[in-house]
C-alpha cells in the first residue's frame, strides 16, 4: 500500500516538500493549510487587480540546485528590450545581452523577469544607496564630522573589537563601528524587533548578514564603480545581502508556489485548504500517527493519518497540538516562550502626476528615521511594472512591524492608511495630497525572534528529533529566520534523508548555519 506524507503548511517549504517526494519516491503527499491561500507569506495578494508581495521575495539563491529548482517551475523571460535579446544560459548561470531582436518570443504571464536590484537608505530625510557608494552624493548627505567618526569608530572596532558577540550590538558594531552603527543600522533593527539591539542575540546577525561587515560593503561599492563585464544571475562571490540582480515571476511570488502547487495536483498529491490543525496523535514509541483538523473557512473538520509528516507550523503551535502528558515540562516552558514578531503591509495607490516621483526608482527602501514606525518601504512597480493594474500610479507597500494585539495591530484599515499616509508626507516620500486607495494586510507571525527562550531551542531539537517520522522544515517550523530558498533545502535535504533511508536529520537543521550553504557540500 503507497505510503503517505502529511505535511502541514502551503508555503515555500512544505509545496517544495511535496513536490519532492513525488519526483524522489512513491510517497503520496498531503497537505494541510490552515488559510484559504498558497505560498504562505510568499503569496500573492491582490487588491483590485494591484498584487502586493508581503515582505519582497527576491528569487536569488547561491545554491544551484535552488536557482535550477524555480527555473524548473517558471522559465525566464525571452523579450527583446530595446534593440537587445536577453538569453540566460543555465549551466553558466549568466545573461548574454546581445543587439538585434533574433530570438524574441511573444511574452507570457508564467515566466520570471530578470530584475536589477535598487535599494537605499533613508535616514535624516536624505537617501542613501545601499549597498554604500563612497560617491559624491554620499560624502555630501553624510558631511565631514559625521564621516570622520565613521572612520575612527571602525578603525577602533577593528583594533579593539568587542571579545564577546553576544548581542545585535556587539555583533554590529564589531563589523561597522559604532558610529555607523547608530547612523545606519540601530533604528531600523528596533522597530524591526521592538526591542534595543543589545536585547537581541547575536545569533540573528550570523542568520541573516553572516558575512557582511563594512569592508565588504566598500568593497562592492568599488566593484560597481568599475564598467560591467556582463550580466550574471548567480552572483557567488557577492554577500547575500549585496546581490545586484535577482529573478522575480512576473505577477509576484504567489506566482511561483501556486504553479508548483498545480503541478502536486497533476501529480497525485492533495492540497487542503482551510484545515487549521488542532491535535497530533503521537505514540509511546515516539512516532506520530495522525493529525486532527477543524475548519476554518466553509471546510470540514477531518483526521488524516500518514506514515511521515512534515511541519511547518510556528513550534509553539505543533507543541500545543501534541499530547502534553508526553512531554517534558521543561520542553514545552520553552516552546511556550518562544517570541514572534508579526507584521502588517499597508498598501497605497499614489498619484504620479507628471511623472513626480519617477525619482523613486527603489525595490524597497529601509526608513531609518526615528520620527515615524514605518520601518520599510516597497515600490511594487520596481519589482515587476505587471504589479499594478494602473501603471500611472505608484503602488507603495509601507511595512510595520509589530505585536499581535499591541495598538498598530489593533487600528482599524481606514486608520491604519490614514497613518501610512500622514507617516509618508511627514518624510516628505510624498505628498498626501497624491494618495488614493488603500488596503490592509496583517501577517501573524512573520518572524520568529532571536530573544525570549529562543537560546534553549537547542533542547526542543533534541527532544523532537526522537519522533522518527517527524521532520520539522521552513522558518516558523525550525524557528529560523530563514529566506525562502533556505526553507526550501530544509525540504529538499529532508526529502533526500528520507529517500537514502538516512535517519540522522542533523543536516536538515545545518542548512543556512555556515557562509558556505550545506546544500552545496552535500546536495549536488
């Protein structure tokens, strides 16, 4: 009898799970979706025919198998722009650019566009470009004093830097100084957690900007100073946070996780929406059996029993579904403490008369101006011009972060776009007087925090390693800020273990965990 695999949550990781075992092994997958949409946070959301991308998905990887993996799903675009083709050839992982139209093809709407990377800093009503340019402009908006503290406070970082890194702030200022710390990165990193960055462990810094420091910043920016020698996709040598060019689908990321989820379908597999899981029945020989459901939206509550399951629900909500008396108390006090940062994209339409904010060129601008809570902004026409339906307007995604419940979370939508917009006019972004509709969306849990008792997290591995037939894969469900590329090699190394008849699952928690990506020693 064909074995099953239920797998909880539609987002990045549990479709590429799915989609896995059923191009690796004979295993039928099941998922299970507490909402009414695919792609998790990587959806896409659709206001009157203007999509908004939640957070901004850049399709960027410096694994091959995950470039090669979305290229699988979503080709890449074949359009003559201006007098030049554009063809990618694969196994360089680069774009020629060559003159003439030979090779056009008639556009289509399931295809990734090659996008170039824009993004800057707003600090002191004046933008900065980031990664940062050692240009005129930035000399100019910086001012001598200011950049001669820079200077000395690095220098001071670097000779004498702080021995323990064990807060956001050590873990900054050893790589910038203290002075740029505070110009460029202290502001941004609170509103973005809600706390000072010396109540932050340092473990985020070495999750999301590892390898980034001041000098490889300049250096970059002295990089792009020199003519380009051609365009290129995957970008190896270049930090993560530093990429210049990345692939995007054409109507948003939703784009990419909704085809992948058609293909599970074509495939065999089952999709569930609107099937909150409420009970995970584990056994006393540490394996889980079945997962209980209620539905949420016009659905019915079912049990679905499997062989295997893979979770990508926040940790404190699958410990809250397993059977207390099982488990250790201590395990579950940490569960129970874990700490999550929610999120809400507030969007609004801009009137772009005369081309007035033709200047605002940015995929997402970071606001680091300590006079208002808006924390990042997105211009979803950068991303792909096919994100807005009027493209005479500016479709703007002002980012807030915030707490489940705290005042933010609580405004209505009507007050929440009147604040977005009082909040862009008061940093002169725009005038409020352009401003035209608006809507709201609110994302619980977005972002597991590196604070609360996330630093005994390594005894809730432990622990839940001891179920055989249970894999935790993705951010909330390994509780690791992680992109949605890393989230995918969670599955994909996960899927791999389970075809080799591999039990150990310590590579799967290795992924994103050292500069080097793991799926690049053990995958390929």
């Amino acid at each position: 009898m064909r074995k099953i695999a239920i797998i909880i949550g539609a987002g990045p990781a549990g479709l590429t799970c799915a989609l896995e075992l059923l191009r690796k092994t004979d295993i039928k997958p099941v998922i299970l979706e507490k909402s009414s949409h695919i792609g998790g946070i990587s959806r896409t959301e659709n206001y009157k025919g203007n999509k908004i991308d939640i957070g901004g998905h850049r399709f960027f990887s410096k694994s091959d198998v995950v470039m090669d993996w979305w290229q699988d799903i979503l080709a890449i675009e074949q359009t003559a722009v201006s007098p030049l083709t554009i063809t990618y050839h694969r196994k360089k992982k680069e774009i020629d650019v060559k003159a003439g139209s030979n090779g056009f093809t008639a556009s289509n709407d399931k295809v990734m566009l090659v996008r170039d990377r824009l993004s800057r800093i707003y600090f002191s009503r004046k933008f900065y470009k980031y990664p940062l340019m050692i240009d005129f402009s930035f000399f100019r908006n910086i001012g001598i004093l200011r950049m001669t503290k820079i200077v000395v406070s690095y220098l001071r970082a670097a000779l004498y830097p702080r021995k323990e890194e064990r807060s956001m702030e050590d873990f900054l200022v050893n790589r910038f100084g203290s002075e740029l710390y505070t110009t460029f990165f202290k502001d941004y990193t609170q509103k973005v957690w809600g706390l000072p960055c010396s109540q932050i462990s340092a473990e985020w810094g070495r999750q999301r900007i590892k390898g980034l420091s001041l000098k490889k910043v300049l250096v970059q920016g002295l990089r792009n100073l020199l003519p380009a020698k051609g365009a290129t996709i995957q970008q190896k040598p270049v930090e993560t946070s530093l990429i210049e060019r990345f692939l995007y689908p054409k109507l948003g990321p939703g784009q990419m996780w909704e085809t992948v989820a058609e293909m599970i379908i074509e495939k065999g597999g089952e999709i569930h929406l609107n099937q909150e899981v409420c009970a995970i029945s584990q056994n006393d020989t540490k394996s889980i059996t079945e997962v209980k459901t209620t539905a949420t939206v016009q659905a019915v509550p079912q049990s679905f029993k499997g062989d295997y399951f893979f979770s990508t629900m926040p940790v404190k909500d699958l410990f809250r579904s397993l059977d207390a008396k099982k488990i250790p108390k201590e395990i579950l006090k940490i569960t129970e403490g874990l700490v999550y940062r929610d999120f809400i994209t507030v969007g609004i339409l801009v009137h772009n008369r005369d081309g007035k904010y033709n200047h605002l060129k940015d995929n997402w601008i970071y606001i680091q101006e300590k006079d208002v809570r808006l924390g990042r902004l997105q211009i979803f026409n950068n991303w792909s011009p096919h994100m807005v339906a009027d493209r005479s307007k500016l479709w703007l995604g002002l980012e807030y972060f915030c707490n489940e419940g705290d005042d933010l979370w609580r405004l209505s939508d009507a007050a929440l776009i009147k604040y977005g917009i009082f909040e862009l006019h008061k940093i002169k972004i725009i005038d409020e007087r352009d401003a035209g509709d608006g809507t709201v969306i609110r994302e619980p849990k977005a972002y597991p925090a590196y604070f609360g008792t996330y630093q005994d997290m390594p005894r809730v591995v432990n622990y839940i390693s001891q179920y055989e037939n249970l894999f935790l894969l993705g951010r909330n469900g390994m509780h690791k800020y992680n992109n949605q590329d890393h989230s995918m090699l969670t599955a994909i190394v996960a899927v791999d273990n389970l075809a080799k008849g591999i039990s150990d699952k310590s590579n799967i928690w290795e992924v994103n965990t050292e500069e080097a990506y793991h799926e690049e020693k053990d995958i390929q």
